[in-house]
C-alpha cells in the first residue's frame, strides 16, 4: 500500500496539469497521484498518462464532491492529500500540511489568506462561514470551505456517505471531524491565481453556499441553531401578549401561534439532533 495518495479533482484544467502534474511526480515520486476527471471535454486524460498518473474519467460531470468520493475510494495510501487541480495550490505546501499529521492532527487544512480570496464578495462570505462555524464548534475555524487539506484515510472515509456532490464537501468534512472529535488544525498558505476559468457561478452558486450556513448548524448541532429560533419566536410571542393585553386587554391569536412555533421548533431540533447522532454512528 502507497503511503500517500494525492488526488486532484479535475474539469477541464488541462493548461493547469501540464504545470502541476510534473512538479507533483517531482516532489513525491513515492506517491500515488490520482486525477479525477469530472467529465471533461479537453485532453486531460492524455495530460495524465504522458505525465505517469492515474485517471478517474467520467462520463459527464457530477460535481467536485463527486470527483473527492470516487478518488477517495478509488486511491489506497494511508494519508490522502486533496488539492485543486487549477494550479492555486503550491506543491511545496504538501510537506507543511504532512508535518501537522506527524504531530497527531487527523484534518490539515490550508488556510487561505485575505489576498488569496477570489474577490471581495468571496471573501466577506467565507469570514462569515469561518465565524459561525467556530462559534457553533467552539473551535477556530481559519478557512472552512478550502479544498487544499491533508486527512488519514480511514477517518475520511467514514464519511463519504455524508459528502456532497457539489462544492461544499470542505465544509461536511471538517465539521464531520470536528463532531467526531477527531484533531483538526490549519496552516497559513497563500493561493495563486487559478489557471483558466473558474466553475463558481454566482448567482446559482451564491444559493449554495448561503446553504452552507445551516448545514454547518445542522452538521456539528442542530440544537444550536433550533433552539434559538425557538426562544426567538417565545419571546416574539410575550412581546406580541404584553402589546395586545396594554392595549386590548386579551390574548391574541397572533400570540398563540408563535408560542406554538417555538414548541414545534424546539421538538424539530430534538429529533435533528437525534438524527445527526446517527449519522455519525460507527458499527466497530
């Protein structure tokens, strides 16, 4: 079994893996580097054998969760190594992330910096998923939703079921290892400017990942986000009681139904709650 696995989700990035692939090859001649073509219509399958690494084409595209599973399953190192494949990440950075598993993390992730964000708006919206997500965690969160990440195999594994097919499988997975307590810790890296153009729509995209927002709640711990939105509504309820008994001297309707929306919320989180305790179960 191959040590290292690096696997490289690909759509159309050919003009990237002419750089990448060699360098990759160069650095690691050990490890096993695994292209995942997510249904491309340029000559990256012939980029991949001319350079010595193994491909993964599909037939059309289904997405870069979908690219991570079917490498994850597909490579057998022990360490699994994930980078994009338009060329942002350095292949230096790879031994940085390697050295941060030696000191007994599960999860390295490469944090971007500020000047590595892709626009202004990305980089408002990613701030606000790294403050949520370690307010929620009561962890620090550096980059939530980087793809440049160096996991063990058999902890990422576990959750494959829980992946998405779109983009926001670095959110599942880090809040995945965080729920399951397993060590997660971040290393500063600077991204270059991406080879080609960019898959991220904004305005279908932008849909998406304002999803994310309550999928890292629901992940780690829906009470966390229930039971504020029940108190939210109880406490709508008393101001709305105390408004119409001042000035009407009787309990309204209105009243009644937000106290009821704070019960039904509360009872949705508890049965969230104890649904993503399943999720997360493991048969040992």
């Amino acid at each position: 079994m191959n040590h290292l696995s690096i696997i490289l989700p690909a759509k159309n990035e050919a003009p990237a893996l002419t750089l990448l692939l060699p360098r990759l090859r160069q650095a690691y001649p050990g490890a096993e580097i695994i292209v995942v073509d997510d249904g491309s219509t340029d000559d990256t399958r012939g980029i991949c054998q001319s350079s010595g690494v193994t491909c993964l084409s599909s037939p059309y595209s289904m997405g870069n969760g979908a690219a991570i599973k079917r490498g994850a399953r597909a490579a057998s190192g022990e360490i699994f190594v994930f980078m994009d494949g338009d060329g942002q990440h350095d292949t230096a950075d790879v031994a940085r992330l390697l050295e941060q598993l030696d000191q007994g993390y599960d999860m390295v992730v490469g944090a971007r910096d500020w000047g590595s964000q892709a626009g202004v708006g990305r980089g408002l919206a990613n701030s606000l998923y790294n403050w949520l997500a370690s307010r929620i965690t009561g962890h620090r969160i550096a980059d939530l939703t980087s793809g440049f990440r160096a996991v063990r195999a058999e902890k990422f594994r576990e959750f494959l079921h829980l992946l998405p097919n779109g983009f926001s499988y670095p959110t599942t997975s880090t809040m995945a290892f965080f729920r399951s307590a397993y060590p997660v810790t971040y290393v500063p890296i600077k991204a270059a400017q991406r080879i080609g153009t960019s898959h991220i729509r904004p305005l279908r995209d932008g849909v998406r990942f304002l999803l994310i927002i309550f999928k890292i709640a629901t992940l780690y711990s829906p009470l966390k986000l229930f039971v504020p939105a029940s108190v939210l509504f109880f406490l709508l309820g008393c101001a709305n009681y105390a408004w119409t008994f001042l000035h009407e001297g009787r309990l309204t309707n209105g009243s009644t139904l937000m106290w009821s929306a704070a019960v039904i919320v509360f009872l949705i989180g508890l049965v969230s709650e104890q649904i993503t305790g399943l999720m997360y179960r493991r048969d040992v």
